[in-house]
C-alpha cells in the first residue's frame, strides 16, 4: 500500500514540480517593460534597472513631435527610410499587412546584429516579448513605438523574422 500511496504522490507532484521549473526559468513577466542584453554589443548599456541605448531612448508618447506611419509588407518596409532630428520624439505606427509575422525593431548595426542572433537562438516558432525599442506583430496588426533620437547618424529599424533581415526587410532613420 506505500508503494501506491508513493507513486500517486510523485505522479500528482510532478506536474506542479514542472510547473515550478517553467515558471522559474520564465523569471516572471513584468510586461516586457525592461529590455535585456545577453551580448556586448554597444546597442544597449544597463544599470540600476535604468535602460539607456547609445541610439536613443524611449519616449512619451503624450509628448511626441509627431506620427509616422510605417506598413510592415511581405519582405519589406513602407517607407524605407525617414528622416529625423536629433532630439525629436516619434511616435511610429506599425501595422503588419503581410501573410508573416513581422517584427519593427530599431537599434545601430551592433544592436540589430545582437537580437539577429537572439532570434536564431530562439526555438521554432518562439515570438521575441515586445521591448521599449521593438515590437512583434501579427498578420493584420498596428503597435505603436515612441522614440526619441538623441545623437546623430544612422539608425537602423529591421525584421529578424527568419530570413527576412538577410532578404532585406531593413529601413534606415537618417538623424541629422
């Protein structure tokens, strides 16, 4: 009768210890509020729970200078590129009108190449969170990013969808 009582025990314990495992590997969900980075690219620096990127920062979007519109097609971006001011506040509307999911991710080259290779690290299938410089979308759906561009030169928004980097799903923000 122990012997049963055991193997009832471990076979109801065990789901609820797997349970545990996931959820502890997960690390909580706090809405994807605060980025990561697991590389040593110069695309983002953290400390003290502050998120600082050398490209720009997160921005209000209450106080945004202005809108623009940018359409995430099967394999590429409309427009391509845009033009900005150092300083200025964009709030970037990003709707998915292909077949695929689409990311909007903006960094420099060195953060661009750094979530390249988180995605190809990331099992089949997996969808990156949404971040304070990066959304995923679906077929179909609009997400907003605001921005704010704090130094000159060229900033890069790309998809790391499989492939779709390397076919050219890349645009350029020309910051001057």
């Amino acid at each position: 009768m122990t012997t049963t009582f055991r193997r009832v025990a471990a076979a109801r314990l065990l789901p609820l210890f797997v349970l545990a495992l996931v959820a502890a590997s997960c690390g909580g969900d706090d809405g994807g509020a605060e980025p990561t980075s697991t590389g040593t690219g110069g695309g983002m620096d953290m400390s003290e729970g502050e998120t600082s990127f050398a490209f720009g920062e997160p921005g209000d979007a209450a106080g945004a200078d202005r809108s623009v519109e940018i359409e995430a097609r099967d394999i590429e971006f409309d427009p391509t590129a845009v033009d900005v001011s150092v300083g200025e506040t964009i709030t970037f509307t990003i709707t998915n009108t292909g077949a695929a999911i689409h990311e909007f991710v903006i960094g420099d080259e060195a953060a661009q190449d750094e979530h390249e290779t988180e995605m190809q690290e990331m099992p089949s299938g997996s969808a990156m969170h949404d971040e304070p410089n990066a959304v995923a979308l679906q077929p179909g759906e609009t997400k907003d990013v605001t921005w704010t561009f704090t130094g000159s030169g060229e900033v890069l928004f790309g998809c790391h969808q499989p492939g779709h980097y390397e076919a050219g799903m890349v645009g350029t923000f020309n910051v001057s």
